[in-house]
C-alpha cells in the first residue's frame, strides 16, 4: 500500500525568499526511499490562519504529514499552538527540557 504524505514548511523568511528551503527536498527524498509518496509540499508564512488551513487540508488528503518550521521560541513561531489547537490537545511544558 502507498502512503500518501504531505510536506508543510512554515516561516515568513521562506516565503520572503530570505531563505532556501532545503528541508522539503531533503525530507521528500527520505520518504521517497521509504516507499511514502509526497504528494504535495507547501510553504507558508508565520500566520495561525494558514497554519490551520494547510494542516486540516493536509490531514483530508495525506497519511502522512511532517510539518518544518515555525517552532522556535520568538513570538511569530505559533506552529506548536496553532496545530495543538486544530488536533484538540493540549501542550505540556516540560522544565526539565526547557
């Protein structure tokens, strides 16, 4: 059976073309080799809005969904939120990793 997988980059620099984005290629490539078949990659802007919309497009048309971006600890880096929002969970903060 083919997996069906999606590749969502988040960032307002890729989108800005400030920076390449090397991850989608890199990470199509390893899913390739493991019998997942990308059928789309998509990069978006640091915007909730965006985010919740790439992500429930994704989850109506893919197995599988990695998700690159928009995790760091600035203020634009709503990715972990806004995808625990739209899963409906909840985020648990871990001090010891902090």
């Amino acid at each position: 059976m083919d997996i069906r997988g999606e590749i969502i980059t988040i960032g307002n620099e890729l989108i800005a073309g400030a920076q390449v984005d090397t991850n989608s290629a890199y990470l199509a490539e390893k899913l390739q080799n493991r019998g997942i078949s990308v059928q789309r990659i998509i990069s978006i802007g640091d915007d909730a809005h965006a985010i919740a919309t790439a992500v429930k497009e994704s989850i109506e048309r893919a197995e599988l969904i990695l998700i690159t971006g928009g995790l760091g600890p600035t203020s634009d880096d709503i990715t972990t939120e806004t995808a625990a929002r739209i899963l409906k969970i909840k985020l648990k903060l871990y001090p010891e990793v902090w």
